[in-house]
C-alpha cells in the first residue's frame, strides 16, 4: 500500500488517501477524513510507482 498524502478540495486540510501500488490504473471515491465530502481520486502506478494522482469534487 502507498499513503499519498493532497489537500482536501473542500476544506483545504491535508489528508491522505491508501493506495494499492499493485494495481496500475485505479479511480476510487472516498470521503474526507476531515470535512466528509466525497472525492473521486484516479491513482497511475508504474512499476509500483505512483506517477499520476488527480482529484475532483463530486459535490455535496
């Protein structure tokens, strides 16, 4: 597992979200720790690398 820690496009706090380094391609919803709004987070490993992470709102 890969923790990538990002700020929260919501409330702006840092979080972290676990990531399974074995999976190449992945696009997951989770809520904030913080503020419990969901995010879409869409995770890219290369050779268990992570080499792209992107969020977006999905809104309240």
């Amino acid at each position: 597992m890969y923790e990538h820690f990002f700020q929260c496009p919501y409330c702006w706090e840092e979080i972290s979200f676990l990531l399974d380094s074995s999976v190449p391609q992945q696009t997951y919803v989770e809520d904030c720790e913080v503020c419990c709004n969901p995010i879409e987070a869409t995770a890219k490993f290369n050779n268990q690398e992570l080499v792209f992470f992107e969020i977006r709102e999905l809104g309240q």
